[in-house]
C-alpha cells in the first residue's frame, strides 16, 4: 500500500488528502475497500493524526518530505544533492569543533 501511494502521489496526480483516491488506490491494492470506507467515516484516526501534524508543525515542519540531520537541521521539500551535501558538511564540521573543544 506505501508503495501504491508513494506512486500515485508521485507520478500519477493521486490526491492523498481525498478520501475516494485513498479509498480507488486502496481498492486497486486489493485491501478490503468497505473497511477502508467505513474507517474514514468514522474519523478513527482524526485525532492521530491531528496531534502529528501539530507536533510536526511545532518544530517547523511543514513540507513533504523533511529531513532532520544531527536533530539539528532541517531540510524540506525535494531539494538537491548541493543542499543535503551542504547539511552533512556543516555535521562534520561541527562535530570536528565539538571534538577540538573537548
């Protein structure tokens, strides 16, 4: 099922936050539809799911997909090789700081 939705998201215009797409890329999954109908129906993982984004949000989080490196950076969105390189090469450098200080 991750693999449908990661696809459907991705490359083929799947609306993750619409239920009747959950519910068709589910169904084309073969995962049993009236039960992944009546979930959302009965907001079983509203509150879940309100508390993660909460959470998510407090600590700047706001895109898809995030990246935290060394729980100090955060790195959002789809960004390229430079950027995540620029993360891990200031890791190191900090660490080498941190090691010297000692």
């Amino acid at each position: 099922m991750h693999l449908a939705l990661f696809k459907a998201h991705w490359e083929g215009g799947g609306r993750l936050e619409d239920v009747e797409d959950l519910v068709r890329i589910g169904c084309r999954r073969r995962a049993r539809c009236d039960r992944a109908a009546e979930r959302d129906r009965r907001d079983r993982y509203a509150a879940v799911i309100d508390d993660n984004r909460s959470e998510a949000e407090s600590v700047g989080i706001n895109a898809i997909p995030a990246h935290i490196f060394g729980r100090r950076y955060l790195v959002l969105g789809a960004q390229p090789y430079a950027a995540f390189q620029q993360v891990i090469d200031r890791l190191r450098h900090d660490d080498a700081t941190d090691s010297t200080a000692e």
